[in-house]
C-alpha cells in the first residue's frame, strides 16, 4: 500500500498536537518526551503512543494484560522504586503480580524504505522485538520494543509470597537496562537524522553488556 501523502499529514499533525497537550497536562512520561519531541521533528515520522519502561503492581490472579481477565493495575512507575511504595501500593489487594516492561515506541513513517531502516535501528540498538506492525493510508506503523520483561507474584490470598526486597531490586534493575538501552535508541536517531554527534555503537554495546554484568553478576 503507497501512503497517502495528505493523510500522513493530518495524522501526524493530529498526533504532534495531542502529544503536547498531553505533555502540558503532565500526562507524558518525561523520561521519553524529549525523544519523542525530536523525532516528530522529521517530516517523515510521527510518534503514537509510547513509554520509556515502567514497574506496574496489577491486582490480579495471573499475569496477563487481556481484557476480561480481571486484570486492575493499581500503581505505576516510570522511575526506580523503594520497597517501601511497593508494599504500600499492595497492601490493600489480596492478589499482586509486579511487572516490568521495557521502553515502547509506536509511530508510522511515510514509506517501506523508512520503516524498514527504523526496525533495523531498533534491533541495533538492543529492542529485538521491534517490527512492523500495520499498514495504512496514513502511515506504516513500527513498533520499536525492548527485550526487558519481568512478572513477579508477590501476593496470593492476601499472604506475601516474594522476599519483596530481592523482587523490588530485581525489577529495579531490569528497569534500569531498558532505561539505559533507551538512551542508546535515542543517541543513534540523534546521529542518524538530526545531526547528533556520531555513535560507537559497539562500544555503546559492550558497556551495555558492562553494566548487565554489574547489575546481575557474570
């Protein structure tokens, strides 16, 4: 399918002009914004929806994000967390999973030449689940999506089933390398298209490998 050039532009001054609302009603999660803002910069791009990692606590008895389900999320965190806020958050639901998830970017470019380049620049850069994920006359959607996942019961029946230390430093951590591999993402968009200083990116790489080593052990 050819994008339909006047199509493109009307999506994507729609989503431009509700990315800055929502940004002025503190609606968007400011670790990712910046990043956001330059990439609709490119006449070729908009962004859609995105999130630069979290830590969510959902009131539920399995770990699943489908409708239907009972799925409740009752605290979320784009940032660290102490194990203090975690055990407030759970306290008053008896059945608690805490998920981690990488950062996520959805935005639709005008042509396959472009979608194809920013998969490849999201798989470079450590988000391995990225790809294409729709097509239409307003765009071709890219989903740009990081590999860091973790899902960790800490309540059943109201009783703590998780040292909630260890899983609070556990998620922590994953979120931290979804933060750091983010930045990467952003640096060699920068470099690529908006004329940022040049990235190594193996040298990017091996540090990333670096601090996963420190973070998790050998």
């Amino acid at each position: 399918m050819i994008v339909d050039v006047a199509a493109f532009a009307s999506r994507k001054r729609a989503f431009v002009e509700r990315l800055e609302r929502e940004a002025r009603q503190g609606r968007v999660d400011q670790d990712i914004y910046p990043l956001l803002k330059r990439i609709n910069e490119l006449p070729w791009i908009y962004t859609t929806s995105s999130c630069s990692g979290r830590i969510l606590l959902a009131s539920v008895k399995s770990p699943s994000y489908s409708k239907g389900r009972g799925f409740r999320a009752v605290a979320k965190w784009h940032r660290a967390v102490s194990v203090e806020e975690v055990r407030a958050a759970a306290e008053p639901h008896g059945d608690v999973w805490m998920l981690v998830r990488g950062g996520i970017i959805h935005a639709a470019v005008d042509s396959a030449r472009r979608a194809y380049e920013l998969v490849s620049i999201g798989r470079e850069t450590g988000h391995k689940h990225s790809g294409i994920i729709a097509v239409n006359r307003a765009g071709i959607v890219v989903e740009i999506l990081g590999e860091e996942r973790l899902d960790v019961p800490l309540k059943r029946n109201g009783r703590l089933v998780a040292d909630l230390e260890e899983a609070v430093a556990m998620a922590n951590r994953v979120l931290l390398l979804a933060k750091a591999r983010l930045a990467f993402l952003a640096g060699v968009i920068e470099a690529r298209y908006l004329g940022g200083p040049p990235i190594d990116g193996g040298a990017v790489r091996r540090a990333l490998r670096s601090l996963s080593s420190c973070l998790w052990g050998p």
